[in-house]
C-alpha cells in the first residue's frame, strides 16, 4: 500500500509562487517533484484565495487580541464567581450539629 506524500504549506507556497512567478513552467514543476499537474493547479488557486490574508491590517489584528484579551478576563472572572458559589452551597449544604462538629 502507497503511502501518500505530505508537503509543507511552505513547500506548496513556493512551488505555487515559482510557477505563478514564470521561474518554472508548471511542467517543469511537476516533473521536479513528480507531481500532478492539478495539484499544483489546486495549490496556485489556494495561494490566490487566502493571499489577502498575507496582508492582513495590523489595526484589525490588535482589534482581535483586545477582545480576545478582554473574552479570556471575562471567563477568569466567571470560573472564579462559581468557584465561590459552589463553595458557598457546599457550606449550606453540609449538615450541622449542636456544637458546631
């Protein structure tokens, strides 16, 4: 049984880029690292589609880690306020006798 080969993003990014870029023909590429014509075809499409992503604003990047900060701080607070009422029910719950035992 063939095992399939596994490549990088790295791997598939630059492969992509030297046949987009005209370095290599996607022929060329294919038979350098004895692949398919389509899946370079397929790799080029997906560098295409998220090269926006590559670009990312800064501005909207900081927009995320703050809300992720403060949604993290939330949670922390949350966990402790239940911490505090489990603890609080358990001493309720606890059966007491006469002489505090």
């Amino acid at each position: 049984m063939t095992r399939r080969r596994r490549f990088t993003p790295q791997f598939k990014a630059q492969v992509a880029l030297d046949v987009m870029g005209g370095a290599k023909s996607a022929a060329e590429a294919c038979r350098e690292y004895n692949l398919k014509p389509s899946v370079v075809s397929e790799w080029q499409a997906t560098l295409m589609a998220n090269a926006a992503n590559a670009v990312d604003d800064p501005a909207a990047r900081s927009q995320e880690r703050e809300r992720i900060a403060e949604l993290e701080r939330m949670v922390g607070r949350q966990t402790m306020e239940l911490e505090v009422r489990k603890k609080g029910s358990d001493i309720l719950d606890s059966p007491q006798t006469r002489n505090g035992r």
